[in-house]
C-alpha cells in the first residue's frame, strides 16, 4: 500500500530550507510515524524565471540515511517537474530523507540535515507469558511485549474457563521496565475458583502505530519456574543490567528530555522499596510548609509560548495515519498541576514539568543521567560533562558530579531527599571557572523522593441494605507527590499474599463497594496499595479475615403440619 508520509510538500530551492523545525527538537524535523513500509515523499521545486538559467534545477536527488545521519546513501531521481518519490523500506526503522536540487553546474541546494524523519513499524509487539495455578489455588499469569512504541493504556488481560460464554477482564496494571526498545512486565493473580483445571487467558497489547499483537495461553498445573528474565529473552529484550526485575519494576520510566543535554535516569544499586505504610512522612529537603519550595516565589513564572520540553514523553500518534502535520507553529498542550506541589503534567498524561523546565522524579539518590554533547562546539580538546545542582532557585550552586571522559552517562550521588535544579557544562580539561553564574536559572529539575505514600484502610464493612452484602472498603493516602487515581485494592486469603486485584486506578481517598463472586475464597484479607510520581511503593493490609460469605443467623421453629400421604 502506498502511503504519502506529508501534508505539505517540501520546498527545495536556492537558499530555502526544508522544513521548519519544531520547538523542543532544534535542527531536526519531526518524527512521521508510519506502518507501512511503501510511502510516498511529496516535494515542491519553484518555478525558475529562467529555466535556461545556469542556477535552474535540472533535477531532484534524494538520499537515505538509515544511522540517524551518520552516513547517507542515494536512494532516486527525479525531474524538478516530479512531485513526489516513491520509497520501500526493507526493514522497520527510522529512516531520514534530504533532498537536493542539482543546478546545470551540478551544483547541489537544500538543507544540510534531514528533510523528513520516518518511522517504520509495520511489525505488531512481541509478546511472552506463562499461566499456571498456584499453591492456594489463585491463578498466576506472568507476560513481558516488547516494541519500538509500546502503548500501556492498550493492555488488556482476559482469562475463560470451559463453562464461561464470554472472556472476563483482569485488572492488568503492567510496568515499562525499559525505554529502548519499550519492554513492558507484569504479573497478574486472581481466584477462578476451587475446581478450576483448565483455564485460557489471552492478552493483547497496541503499538503507537496501531498494530496489536494477541497470544493465548493455557493454564498449566504447577509453576513452570519462568521468570522475567527469560520471558524478556523470548521476545528478543535484553536482561536489565545489573538490576534485580523486582526493582525494575518498581521504578518509574524515565525517558529523555528532547532539546536538552541532560536526557534520563537510571538508577543505580539497590533502592528502597516500600512495602508498607511509613510510620511518618519525612518530607523532602527542599520543602517549606508542606509544598515544594525551591528559594523561588510560591508563584510560577508564566509559561513560554510554544510546547514546553518535558519528560516521560512516549511516541505520540501523528495526526493522521502516516502524515506529517503541516509545518509551523503549534499551540502549546494544556498543562494540568498536581496538587499543591508546582508540578504540571500535561492533559495527555505523558509529560511533567515544573515552573517550565522538565522534571525528572526517582526514588534512589544514586544514579546514572545520560547527557548528549553538542555536535557544534568549540575546538577545545578533551571535554568533561559536569552537573551543577541547586536548591535555592540558582542563588548557589555545588558540583555534584564529574564524568572526566565526556561520555554519556554522568554517575550522580544527591546528598539527601529533596528538589533540585540542574545544568550541564561541558568544560575543557584545563578550565575550572566554578559553575554557573549566581542567579542563573535551571535547564530541569531532578526530585529525589525516598518515602513511600502513607496508606490507611480506615474501615472495611458489610452494607446491609444490598442483597449481596458487598462490602465497602473506605481509604486514605498520604503523600504530596501522589499520582491521580493511584490507589489499587486487592485480597488474598492469606496476609502475605499472593495478592489478586479488586480494582485499581481508584481515588486516592474515598470507598469503594466491592461484591465478590463466588470464585473468591471464604475469607480473604484486604490490602491497598498506592504508587507515588517517583515510584515509591506504600500499602496498607488488614490484620484481620474478612468474611466474604454473606452472614448467616438463626430463625425459630414453629409447630408441625403433617403433609398428606402419597396415594
């Protein structure tokens, strides 16, 4: 199927630039996204006043590069009277285009860079997984997908047992373990019931270009002993390094800030993971009163116009399929705070910033930051990459690491919790100036936040008034980096679980009624769990059984009728 990758044609001419250069990305065009490997590239040649001219176009050439620009290679011809060119891509992949009008002279016209990004994907995810029961008889399905531009929201688990006539949904709350490519984890339990042998689940997952993979899986008697690591090495993903899958998966995905020299996190050794409510909430160094604080006025600066840079950004969907929007400005996305702590997170979901710059949140003081160095620079010899930190809004600033060889990553160690403002220098060997300037303003901010949410269920009760006697479970959650709807509410018949999901993605204070059926064992302890932005993981679980079987009582007999005999 053919395909045409823009709206509006490329203009190539003596002096003219290629494309306009979208805020945020500085020299690079913006990235088309497509799922088709035959596409068209429209391109537009002014009419020369004089087509005799030495300096009128005698033709179009148009190059490829398939290693972001490192090397380019000749991929067709064409008359300055063409309008666009036909192109096959052999494999998925990023693909970069520059055209160029050739004179008489065979002089060469058009940008230095990429005239047009395209991104392949015309393959579907990767998907692994395993469904066996377990020893309390809950049911445990372990997946992994893997893509280029895995969709989360699109996630879907669903189990059917031989009596069942349709598929039933699983609360399925997967975690983005890596970026590149997205390898996405999870692991599900829930109860089908005392007798169940047999059971299918199927899971289905979409990329960003709306190819979705779907596998079934059948249950297997007893744990087939796979963990993570090998379902990653099923569908092609390498093993996470030097990090253990539990605490992969507890950590929040950090991708890279585009336009910036500081781009992700990635953190190092072992960090603390929660596992129950704190018995008290330090708060963050930088805080005052409760609410972030950075030396700055409570007040934000108004936002620059145009889109602002932010991170945790996933591949977005372009505007339609497989066009390129038409160039020029774009209004900036509506930015939502959280709270009362300064943050904004933009209406998409995907980004956060804070008083405009990006903003990266982790749960670990030690980690590596990956910085790129720009292509254009001052001959100075051997460089080294240094991050300046800040906690009082850029009246101070200390050295907090050095990387001596200029090469991406940086190994960062934050003395303790707290918001922080951070710039990158890149410094010849020689030179020690001491940092920037007193009063100078952040490129992003880190938040390093080491508490997990405080979580209480205050009270768990049956509601007499329905007929099923659904039981209502009432909760809180503390903290002041809380997510929207954060909270997950699960059961197990025994305190330390395994645990199968209630709900999840409920309000982080209220009630919720719950009506078990009759897959769920007699008695079950309750738990509520709550995730922060930096990914601390806080819980809360009830000491005591619950009952879920509706409650018995006695009555009275009265006198005896006799029934006539059978004839």
């Amino acid at each position: 199927m053919w395909l045409r990758v823009a709206a509006a044609a490329i203009a190539i001419c003596l002096g003219v630039p290629a494309l306009a250069q979208p805020a945020g990305q500085p020299g690079l065009p913006e990235l088309v996204r497509t799922k088709h490997r035959t596409f068209a590239i429209p391109f537009r040649i002014p009419k020369s006043e004089d087509p005799d001219a030495e300096a009128a176009p005698q033709k179009v050439v148009l190059n490829v590069s398939t290693d972001m620009g490192v090397s380019w290679q000749a991929a067709g011809e064409a008359a300055p009277t063409a309008t666009s060119f036909n192109y096959r891509a052999e494999t998925d992949g990023e693909y970069w285009f520059r055209l160029r009008a050739v004179d008489k002279k065979g002089r060469s016209r058009g940008g230095e860079g990429p005239d047009i990004r395209v991104l392949v994907d015309a393959a579907g995810p990767r998907l692994a997984g395993r469904v066996w029961k377990g020893a309390d008889g809950e049911i445990v399905c372990r997946y992994a997908a893997a893509d280029d531009s895995l969709k989360l929201e699109s996630l879907k688990v669903e189990y059917r047992g031989p009596g069942d006539n349709g598929w039933k949904s699983v609360a399925a709350q997967a975690v983005l373990a890596r970026e590149s490519p997205a390898h996405l984890v999870g692991e599900e339990i829930w109860w089908a019931g005392e007798k169940v042998t047999t059971l299918t689940v199927r899971i289905a997952i979409t990329d960003s270009s709306g190819n979705q993979a779907t596998k079934q899986f059948t249950l297997e008697p007893t744990d087939p002993g796979v963990d993570q690591a090998a379902l990653a090495k099923e569908i092609g993903v390498p093993a996470l390094p030097d990090q253990p899958f539990a605490d992969a998966a507890q950590s929040p995905a950090m991708t890279s800030i585009p336009g910036s020299a500081v781009q992700g996190l990635a953190m190092q050794g072992p960090a603390a993971t929660a596992t129950g409510p704190a018995d008290t909430h330090r708060g963050w160094a930088a805080e005052s009163a409760g609410t972030w604080s950075d030396g700055q006025p409570a007040t934000p600066p108004p936002a620059a116009a145009g889109p602002g840079r932010s991170v945790l950004v996933r591949p977005a969907n372009s505007s339609a399929a497989g066009l390129l929007p038409q160039a020029g400005p774009r209004p900036a996305p509506q930015r939502q705070p959280l709270g009362d702590t300064g943050i904004a997170q933009s209406a998409t979901g995907n980004s956060l910033e804070y008083r405009g710059r990006p903003l990266q949140l982790t749960k670990s003081r030690r980690f590596a930051w990956d910085y790129d160095v720009p292509s254009t620079r001052p001959a100075t010899g051997q460089l080294r990459a240094e991050l300046w930190t800040t906690q009082d809004g850029g009246v101070t600033w200390q050295r907090s690491a050095v990387d001596n060889d200029g090469r991406s990553p940086i190994d960062v160690t934050l003395p303790a919790s707290g918001l922080y403002g951070v710039r990158l220098e890149m410094v010849a060997d020689a030179a020690d100036d001491g940092g920037p300037r007193s009063g100078a303003a952040p490129d992003a901010w880190v938040g390093v936040d080491e508490d997990p949410p405080q979580v209480e269920l205050v009270a768990i009760s049956r509601d007499e008034s329905t007929p099923s006697g659904a039981l209502v479970i009432r909760y809180v959650v503390r903290d002041p980096l809380i997510a929207p709807r954060a909270v997950r509410l699960l059961y197990s018949p025994n305190a330390d679980g395994p645990w199968a999901t209630i709900t999840d993605g409920i309000d982080n204070q209220g009630e919720h009624r719950w009506a078990p059926d009759k897959s769920v064992p007699a008695k079950v302890h309750i738990r509520a769990e709550a995730t922060d932005l930096a990914g601390n993981l806080g819980a809360a679980t009830s000491p005591d059984e619950i009952s879920i079987a509706a409650p018995r009582f006695g009555g009275r007999l009265g006198g005896l009728r006799p029934l006539p005999t059978a004839p």
